[in-house]
C-alpha cells in the first residue's frame, strides 16, 4: 500500500518546505511541465503536482537500461532537459526535485511492490515470496499531516524509444612515468655466425 489515497486528502494543507539552490534552479522547468500537464499558472499545487506526474507519466520513456543511477544532479539534469527518458529512480528523483522547486515537501521512499498472488495464508501462517525484482521507489508529498504517494513513472516500458547517446568520455593524461634503465646485459648472449 503506498499510502492514503490523495483524492481523500485533497482538501489537505501541501506541506511547504524552503527552497534550496538545488530546486530552485528548477522551477521554471516545473511550470513549463506543469503548462504542457494542462495546469495553468494560477492552478492550485496540487493541480500542478498532478499536471507534472501526469506529463512525466505519458510524454516521457522508461527505459530501465537508461544510464546512470539517478543520484547524480548532471543525470536528472539531463534526463529532465535532454533525453527524457530514464529508470523509476530517475523519475522519482527527478519528481521530487521539481516538486521541492515548487516550494512543496517531497521525498523518495523505497519498499517493495509484491504482486497479492504470490502472498499466501495456510493454516494461520502468511507467507509472502519476495525477489529483488518486486524492489519499488516512488515519491511522496506531504499532505495534510500525511505522506502521499505520487508515480511519474510510465506503466509501459519504452520499446521503441531511441536510447539516450552515450555520455563522452574523455580520458585524462597519464602519470609522467620514471625513467626506466636499460636491461641488465646477459653473459648468455647467443654466439652470431655467418651461416
């Protein structure tokens, strides 16, 4: 269960958080994603919240092959700005600091999503079969004293989507190297003729 249900809580107060420089050089993003969510700028924060999932959700690529992990600024910079098209924890990531642009408390939580089949119930005793592969992360915003789950991340991966060009690499000079002396002379040096 990811959380409350948001319609529940849309009468909630969004919880507000200082913006760092991290975010704010976001926000203009943020309202343009919102813009093209069909969320007009005097829309309400969770309007805009919803306007930027939903923009991220259908007009961006899941590709769980995206490089990088997510963590690092320059790669949700250029997932947001260039490729658009990343792995659920670029989404997420990315999500949460358009949301913090907005002035709005946000967070990535992780856990698991285990599909109910697999959770069985013998004899009293619940058992439930977890891989790595049921291994979840989502953002959440805070709403009415409570933490409610946002998902950017497409349902579909994208089969047919143009991989993201590799990042250059440039290579860094070596170390400037000893001398090395010349190797010893060996008494067994084979004899030459003229044959």
């Amino acid at each position: 269960d990811l959380g409350p249900d948001r319609a529940s809580l849309a009468a909630g107060r969004i919880g507000t958080r200082e913006l760092d420089e991290n975010a704010s050089s976001l926000t203009d993003l943020a309202q343009g994603l919102a813009e093209a969510g069909g969320a007009d700028p005097s829309a309400s924060l969770l309007e805009r919240l919803d306007a930027i999932e939903s923009t991220m959700r259908n007009d961006f690529a899941l590709r769980p092959d995206a490089s990088g992990a997510g963590l690092q600024r320059t790669l949700i910079d250029r997932f947001l700005r260039d490729t658009q098209q990343g792995n659920a924890e670029q989404f997420s990531t990315a999500f949460v600091l358009l949301a913090r642009s907005l002035g709005v408390d946000a967070r990535i939580a992780t856990g698991f999503d285990v599909d109910p089949v697999r959770i069985r119930t013998d004899d009293g005793t619940t058992t439930m079969v977890m891989t790595s592969s049921d291994a979840a992360i989502w953002s959440e915003i805070r709403i009415a004293e409570e933490w409610v789950a946002f998902d950017p991340v497409p349902t579909e991966v994208a089969s047919d989507a143009t991989p993201p060009e590799p990042e250059s690499q440039t290579q860094t000079p070596a170390a400037a190297q000893p001398p090395i002396p010349p190797p010893p002379e060996s008494s067994d040096e084979p004899v030459v003729t003229e044959e």
